[in-house]
C-alpha cells in the first residue's frame, strides 16, 4: 500500500478532531476523503502533507511515517491546497522554476522536466503568462503542475475544484484521470462534491473525525439496496409513523421531509398515496446517490 493510516487520532485541546481514522490506498489509485466541513478532512490532510504531527497512531506515505520522518515524505509528494499557493506577478514558467529550486532542480534537467510539465498538462503557450490573468482552471492546472514538477509518487488535493464553473471542474478532472493513466500517480483529495466523489476508484466517509463508511462509489450507494422516494407532507411526523406501521419501513426526516429507502421506490409510491389519500403534497424518486449513504450512515445532511 502506498499510503497506510492506523488509529489515527488528533485533538485540539479538548476537542477531538480525528478519532482512530484507518484506512489504505493503492498505488495509482484515485482515493476520496468525502465529508461536510468541519468532519476531520482538513486536519487529515494537514497530517498526510506533513503539516502537523498527530496526537496518537500513524500515517505513512511510499513507507516513510509522516512524523518522524517528514523529509522523505514530502520529497515523494505533491500538494495542491485548496488556497492559491502561486505567485501571481510571476509567469507560469517562474512559478515552476521557483518551485523546482526548492526541491534542489536546476540547469537542463529542470528545464526538460518543466517543458514535460506543461506540455502534459496543455500548458505549453501560457509559460510565459503572468498567473494573474489565468482563469480559474488554468491556475488549477498551473497548481498541479508545480506538485507534479518533482515527479512525486502521490498527489494530495485538498477541495482542488473549489471556486472553479462547471466547465473548469470538468477539465480538471480530465487531467487527474490522465495523471494517474500516464504517470501512474497516486491521487488522493479531499472533497465535499458528489459528482467528485462518484469518479473515485474508493472514498471514505469522514463525519465528526470517524470513518462511517468505505469503498467504492458503486458499493456504498448498494447498501441503500433500492430507490430512495422523498415525501413532503402538512404533518411529516404524523404520516411517517403511519408509513412505518402500514408498510414496515422506517422513513427518516430530514430537513421536513421523509425519506424512504424501498425496492421497486415508484410501485411504493402509487401504494403510499392510495393508502393516506390528501396528506402527500409530493413526492421524487432517485436512485441512491452518496449523498444518500451519507444520511444513512450519519443521519446528517453533507451541507
């Protein structure tokens, strides 16, 4: 495994941040840490880039231990933080070069490796523009690019699509794809967007510092083992109780709404208006999304 956390447990002062947090990723793996602010990911992340020490267990990266030996880590990895980390009064290639000399690159051999750099990442015109008049996406890339630039075997990506249109979010995705296609990078991010979190190879759900739930896209969304209908209602409290007593399901609330897990959601529906005519005022159906695993898990919302 090419990046393995045991235990993993941080606190500030008295409130515990991350709680006994396990799990491991695969080399060339695209692995997601998936939560609502303030669910640990942050810290977690801090902790993996070498930013902070834990209070108790261990996270090591290509065999190195984040604390103890934080040098050999940060050489074997790139970091993509979700602030802005480039120079904007210097041009793409400045930012690069600047980048390259503190991990101890220079003369030709920099040179070629920022020439592939850009090259990889369509990038290739814009080295000598200045990072202020870059878009959003471009300056993403320009980012990956300097953690790509000293071949490092693990990328972190910490919320990377945050502030970026839809356009811009979908091109970075395409390079993260053809980073681990063609370089074999691992990636590892940090994210509170589904359809981010859906192009993971596995993700963890993170809730108050605790891992709920971990796998594939495809394996959490099997354990809702069905549809997911949501019903308003004038008295949700009411017709749930109803709904548990006729059809045996439990609805759970949220945010004055029932939700019901069930196989065959839209037979459901039809059965639930006939049998309480007047107390549904609508209905959906969807099949289940992580949002949904989510809610199941934790009983709390991802927003």
């Amino acid at each position: 495994m090419i990046v393995e956390v045991q235990n993993l447990t941080h606190r500030y002062g008295q409130r515990t941040a991350l709680s006994a947090v396990n799990f491991e990723v695969k080399a060339a793996e695209i692995f997601g840490l998936l939560g609502p602010n303030g669910g640990g990911k942050s810290t977690l992340f801090r902790i993996l880039s070498t930013l902070m020490t834990p209070t108790s267990g261990t996270a090591s990266l290509c065999g190195h231990d984040v604390g103890r030996d934080p040098a050999a880590v940060r050489r074997r990895i790139g970091v993509v933080f979700q602030s802005q980390s480039l120079d904007k009064k210097l041009t793409v290639e400045e930012n690069l070069r600047g980048q390259g000399h503190l991990h101890g690159m220079s003369g030709a051999a920099l040179g070629e490796r920022i020439e592939k750099v850009l090259g990889r990442l369509g990038l290739g015109d814009r080295r000598g523009d200045l990072v202020e008049i870059l878009s959003g996406g471009l300056k993403r890339r320009v980012e990956i690019a300097k953690g790509l630039l000293h071949r490092p075997s693990v990328i972190l990506m910490d919320e990377a699509s945050t502030g970026l249109d839809p356009g811009a979010r979908r091109e970075l995705w395409q390079y993260i794809l053809e980073l681990r296609e063609q370089e074999g990078v691992t990636v590892l991010l940090t994210s509170h967007i589904l359809d981010e979190a859906d192009k993971c190879d596995r993700l963890v759900l993170l809730h108050e510092g605790k891992v709920v739930s971990e796998g594939s896209p495809a394996q959490l969304k099997a354990k809702i083992g069905g549809d997911v209908v949501i019903l308003e209602a004038g008295d949700p409290v009411a017709l749930g109780k109803q709904i548990e007593s006729h059809f045996h399901v439990r609805p759970l609330s949220v945010d004055g709404t029932l939700r019901v897990e069930i196989a065959n959601g839209h037979r459901f529906i039809t059965e639930v208006v006939e049998a309480f005519p007047g107390a549904i005022e609508s209905v959906g159906l969807h099949k289940p999304t992580l949002e949904d695993v989510f809610l199941r898990e934790t009983g709390a919302a991802l927003w």
